[in-house]
C-alpha cells in the first residue's frame, strides 16, 4: 500500500518537475522577496556587534598573516 503512494508521490513530482515552474508560485515568490527586503532590508543595517566582530576578524587575519610572512610561508586566505 504505502509503495502504492510512494510511487503515485513520484510519478507527480516527474510531472511537475517537467511542467516547468507556475506563473503565480513564481509572482508569489518574487512578491515575497520584495516583503522581506521591505521588512529587513539588504544588505542588513551596521550594528556595533557586527562592526566589532568584524575588526576582530580583520585583526586576526593581519596578525596569521603576518606571522607566516614572517616566517618564509605564504598565508592564504580561505573566503577572500
């Protein structure tokens, strides 16, 4: 029984997959977007936590680097 569904439940999702995405789910979508950038904006307000971490992150790197400069190794930053 339950393989029954399963399939059925397979057999509609081919379907829709190959019916293409629905106008509306895609204005939906598009609208609901536009909701939240209303409601939080992008790209997020600069708050003083955010400002701290991100001097402390860029003071960290500066003394890796430094250090491995130091010391005749090439230091490589993984997300630039």
């Amino acid at each position: 029984m339950v393989a029954g569904w399963q399939a059925v439940e397979g057999l509609e999702r081919v379907e829709r997959r190959q019916a293409g995405p629905d106008a509306m789910a895609v204005r939906g979508a598009l609208e609901l977007m536009d909701l939240f950038d209303a409601l939080h904006g992008w790209p997020p307000p600069e708050n003083e936590a955010r400002r701290r971490d991100s001097e402390l992150a860029r003071s960290r790197w500066v003394r890796v680097r430094s250090f491995y400069q130091a010391h005749g190794q090439a230091a490589q930053q993984k997300n630039p």
